[in-house]
C-alpha cells in the first residue's frame, strides 16, 4: 500500500454518499462551503440499491399484477399475467444505475469532490482514507457522519443458509419463494410481505408482539387487509431455534406462555432494525456520545457532542428512514454554513408502500391520552370513496385525532391507495399547529381520494356527508387520569 506523503487539508468532509450524506454536500456546495465526500461504494448508499428503490419497485410490481382482476372488471380484456423475476432485476438494475448517475452528476455539478474509499477517524481532526492500494490522509475543519446502518440479524437466526435474508438482501432474491417466513413487524416486514404475497408466494408473518405498533383502528384495518390476502400473521411469539433441512428453513418458536410450533417454508426474511457503522469508520476516535446501542447523539442542529462534528441519518439515534437522512443533511450542512437551522422530528412521517399503503404522522389515539389530551376522533372508511370506487381501491381509512379543548390537529393515520401522497397535507398541518376548521376550509377535488381525508375532518364535528348520522358520532377517548 502507498502512504500518501503529506495530510490534505479540506474545509467540509462527509463520511457516507447515501440519502443523508449526498443532500448534505449538495446544500453544503450551495452555501459556498468546500465539500469532499467519502463514499466506499456507490452513490446513494444502501437505500439507492438496495432498500428504498428496489423495494418500492417491487411494491409497485405487486401492485400492477393485483391491477388485472379489475381490468377485467372496466372492460380491458386481457389473460392473466405471469411475473419474470430476470427482467423485473433488469429493470431494477436500470433504475438503480439511472438514479445513481443522477446522484453524481448533481454532485460534479456543484463541485463536490467524490472520493471512492474507506474513511476511517482517528484524533486531530484527521481522517486516513484507504482507496485502493493508496492511503492518504485528510484533516478537515468539520466533518459529517453519515455513514449509516447494517441489517441487525439477531444470533438464532445466524444460520449457514442462502435461504436466509436481511431486509437489505431479500431484493436480490433469485427466485420467488415458494413460502417465505418473515421475522419483524416493521415496514420493512410488511411491505416484504404484501409484495411477496402479490408476486405468488405463501406468507406468514412472526411478531414478538401483538401488532405493528400503529393507531388501534389502523391495526384493524391492516389485519383484515392481510387476512383477505391470506398472509398468516403469528402473534407474541418467540423463535428458539431456526434450521435448514432438505431446502427447507424449519423455525421452531414458542407461541404465547408454552405453545411450541416448528413451521417450514422455503426462505427466510429477518427484519429486526439496525445496527449504526461505527465501528467500521473508528468514531472511538472522535470521543462522541452515542446510546446503548452506539447510535450516535445529535443535537437539533444535528452536531454530536464535540464541535463541528455532526451525523445524520441511520447511523444516529431516532427511525431509520430515508426522509430523516435527507433532512438532518440538510440541517447539518446549513448549521456547518452559519445558518440557525434546526430539526425536530416529532412530526417526521411514517409510510408503508403495502398493498394497501399505509401513512401516518403524529401521536395515536392512545398516544394522545397518555400525552394528557382531551382526544376526539374522526375516521371515514374508504369504502364509501366516489374515487376509490373507480379504481377499484375501496380497502383502507383515514383517521384524524384532535384535542377537544383547542381543536388542534394531534395525529393523522392513513391506510388506503393515495395515502402516501395526502399525510404531507397532514404533515404541513401539524408544523403549523392547525385546527380542523383550518383544514375544512379549502377546497378537495372531485373526485378524488382527498375527498376521504376532508370527511375525516368533517366527521369530528358529526358533519361528514358521505357518513349515516349513528357512524359519526363524535368519537371522544377517556379523559386522562389528573394526579
């Protein structure tokens, strides 16, 4: 290997060119701020290849295949479709290249300086990077972590399999399950398992738990929604043992107290959340605060405990999704610049591209009481949707929560198509504390799925149309215990 001769000095370093490293060099480029960004694999990270875009891809697929029943039913008369795995990778293989591309043409456009290596920390201000044969060492005035996480797999699922996947493999699965078992009640799991199930594989889900962790009346929903589907769901259980045997992953788990199950399928999905890549980039070096779990501490303006070093993305402490990476880079770049930029991701929304989308933002119904508020609620099933009549999505509801006392919106929870797209409106609502009058205000178009959210809204005043009067009730949650 050879040693670079003398240390480089540069004004920004980020460690890390995916969601949240490559927004952060752009905004930190636009603010007139020197940016080297240090990236061992491909622009985009992990979401680009191998998370966020081929699993939506997928999701999107899934959805297209459902879509032939009612084509028939509008009069599009067609067979019914088969699925090519080869050319749906193809297919993955281009957009992923496309967008990547993308990624660093906006990068070269705003003179950021790309660095294809290993970054690993060490004190004074110093970052040695392995690229190659050749090791050069760097010192920077401030530095950003991006470096993000790694599929945590928990030790009984270690096996010696192929048939085993992380939630950042099972997209490059080479055949389609024949009956894929999913470890994990997160949106990784489920949107795993509705695209799988779309695609022709039998499902079932084992969860510690008893749910997903979503609203009461969204958890409902879900659970018919998965039902009608015939996607097994295996609740408050625990796997002791995970084998192989004759091409087969038997798990053996305990359901409950002390009933034992062994079930067999022909693959494996184990989606338990992350672990943050530190270790890998020696942040001991950095002496920077971190959790139990070595996520890293940041403050609002995204900078760790020592000055002018900041981290965003899955690699600090909070969910780990893409939208949180783009803005906390964002955020840290801004703050690197002089800006007062500030972050808080009490409103930060959750998504799950299923078969049947789902969309939140804010406190849950049961969240709000615990939180001391007065709760009433408003919910409109989608069933009763001019919009989603027509197009066949009729599956799903909206359910908005509001304080009583000063009608402030408090959560907004979505299951049903178009529901990815409306929580913004939620979103922006929420950031600037609006009431349900506010929001009945405007004009929704006609017809569209919009018009389910505006009944919703209407609904916590007993004033939705499209509602009999006894399904509309103002809906009121217990009055919190006062100490």
């Amino acid at each position: 290997m050879v040693v670079g001769e003398v240390i480089q000095e540069r004004e920004l370093i980020i460690v890390g060119g995916g969601p949240g490293g490559y927004n952060a060099a752009i905004r930190a480029a636009q603010l007139g701020i020197e940016v080297t960004l240090i990236e061992k694999g491909d622009l985009g990270g992990v979401c680009l290849s191998k998370g966020c875009i081929p699993s939506k891809l997928s999701a999107h697929t899934a959805s297209k295949l459902s879509d032939w029943k009612h084509l028939q039913q509008i009069g599009i008369e067609a067979g019914e479709p088969s699925f090519n795995l080869e050319q749906h990778h193809k297919y993955m293989g281009q957009i992923v290249s496309s967008l990547q591309k993308g990624v660093e043409s906006l990068c070269k456009a705003n003179k950021v300086e790309v660095i294809n290596g290993t970054g690993s920390f060490m004190t004074g201000n110093r970052i040695g990077v392995e690229v190659g044969d050749t090791f050069e060492m760097y010192k920077y005035e401030k530095v950003i972590i991006a470096s993000g996480a790694s599929s945590f797999i928990p030790e009984v699922f270690k096996v010696d399999s192929e048939r085993t996947f992380s939630a950042q493999s099972i997209y490059g699965i080479q055949e389609i399950p024949e009956h894929l078992f999913i470890y994990g009640t997160d949106y990784i799991a489920l949107e795993a398992a509705t695209s799988f199930n779309a695609l022709g594989s039998n499902v079932s889900i084992v969860m510690d738990d008893a749910g997903f962790g979503f609203d009461a009346d969204i958890e409902k929903e879900l659970g018919r929604v998965l039902k009608k589907s015939k996607i097994k769901v295996i609740k408050n259980s625990s796997v002791d043992s995970v084998e192989e045997k004759d091409g087969q992953v038997i798990v053996h788990l305990t359901k409950g107290e002390d009933e034992k199950l062994s079930l067999e399928g022909s693959h494996l999905l184990v989606s338990a959340g992350f672990t943050p890549n530190t270790k890998e980039i020696g942040i001991d070096a950095l002496s920077i605060e971190t959790d139990k779990d070595g996520f890293i501490v940041i403050n609002e303006n995204s900078e760790t405990s020592v000055k002018g070093v900041y981290a965003v993305g899955d690699v600090t402490i909070g969910p780990s999704l893409a939208v949180k990476a783009i803005k906390q880079g964002k955020i840290a770049a801004e703050h690197c610049a002089g800006r007062n930029s500030e972050l808080n991701l009490r409103y930060i929304p959750a998504i799950v591209h299923t078969s049947t989308p789902i969309a939140t933002v804010g406190l849950t119904e049961a969240g709000a009481v615990e939180e001391g508020f007065s709760v009433t609620t408003g919910q409109f099933s989608m069933s009763g949707n001019g919009y989603a009549g027509i197009t066949g999505n009729k599956e799903g509801i909206v359910k908005v929560i509001k304080d009583a006392e000063t009608d402030l919106l408090l959560g907004v929870h979505m299951i049903g198509h178009g529901a990815v797209e409306m929580i913004t409106s939620g979103v922006t609502a929420m950031e600037m504390a609006a009431r349900d009058e506010d929001l009945m205000y405007g004009f929704y178009p006609h017809p569209s799925f919009n018009e389910g959210w505006l009944e919703a809204l209407e609904c916590l005043s007993g004033e939705a149309i499209h509602l009999p009067p006894n399904k509309q009730q103002q809906k009121s949650a217990p009055e919190p215990v006062k100490s």
